[in-house]
C-alpha cells in the first residue's frame, strides 16, 4: 500500500464513482501480529457489495487497484496497516 495517504473530511468530498469502502476483519486488534480473516467492499463502480476471504489475495489486491478513493472506519491506523 502506498504510504501518501491524503485524508478528507466526507462534508468536502464528491462521490465520482471511483470510490472503494471497505472494511477488514482480523484475529486481533494488534496490527503487528493481527492475521486478515476477510475483507468486505462496496465499489462504487459496480454498485455491488463483494466479499473475499484472506485466501484471495489477487482479487483483492485488483479491487483496491481499480478504485482511486479508498473509504473506511480507521483505515489508516487499523486496516492499511494490517493489510
């Protein structure tokens, strides 16, 4: 993941339709030993909700390659870092 996070407040933000929310789950809240059990997006650009487990690495990766925005509860102290 890219380390130039650029953080705005969702009252300044327009959906364009590149907007990816997601939200991971893991066995724990410790983000240097935590393991990814599954991971939850909605895709703007689809409008579909998709879910993968921990096992499907590649389709993961392309869904957050294919979204300019990511959206998220404490996604840059939580889940970037635990992915």
């Amino acid at each position: 993941m890219k380390k130039n996070i650029k953080l705005k407040k969702m009252t300044d933000f327009k959906f364009q339709g590149n907007e990816l929310i997601f939200d991971i789950e893991t066995n724990s809240l410790n983000t240097t030993i935590n393991v990814m059990r599954s991971i939850a997006f909605y895709s703007y650009k689809t409008k579909q909700y998709h879910f993968f487990l921990q096992s499907e690495r590649e389709k993961i990766i392309k869904f957050f390659q294919n979204h300019r925005v990511l959206i998220g509860h404490n996604i840059k102290d939580f889940d970037l870092p635990s992915l």
